[in-house]
C-alpha cells in the first residue's frame, strides 16, 4: 500500500504545542504517522498516512488552534 506524505511549513514554537497538535490531527487522521521538527527553520509538520492528505482540513485544525501551516509537498 503506498502512503500519501505531507509536509507544512508551520509558526508552532513549543514542543508541548505541537504534542497537543500531534493529538488533535491523529482524531482528523487516525493511523497516520505526524510529527513535528522544532529543530528545522521552518518547525515541519509531517503527515504520512495511507490515505490522500485533504491539506484544508489540516490547514484549518491548525488556524483554529491559532497557527499558520503551509503546505510544501
């Protein structure tokens, strides 16, 4: 089965911020692999799932919570 990845350019800052993210995306995605990188200069979000990404559903969890996400791939 091949898996669909996603990558944002995202504003969060703070690991426990992106824990509660991580949370809230796994109910909009379950079974999908998504993590935070804090340490790259743009703090990606990636999402690998075996489903297509609807990236404004992403886009939009996050604005509701006070971020920004771009999409990048």
């Amino acid at each position: 089965m091949k898996s669909s990845v996603a990558i944002f350019k995202t504003n969060v800052l703070e690991p426990p911020v992106a824990k509660l993210l991580v949370r809230s995306l796994k109910q909009l995605l379950p079974g999908s692999k998504i993590n935070f990188d804090l340490e790259d200069c743009d703090n990606i979000l990636r999402i690998e799932t075996s489903v297509p990404v609807n990236v404004l559903e992403v886009t939009h969890l996050m604005r509701q919570n006070g971020f920004a996400a771009t999409i990048l791939s």
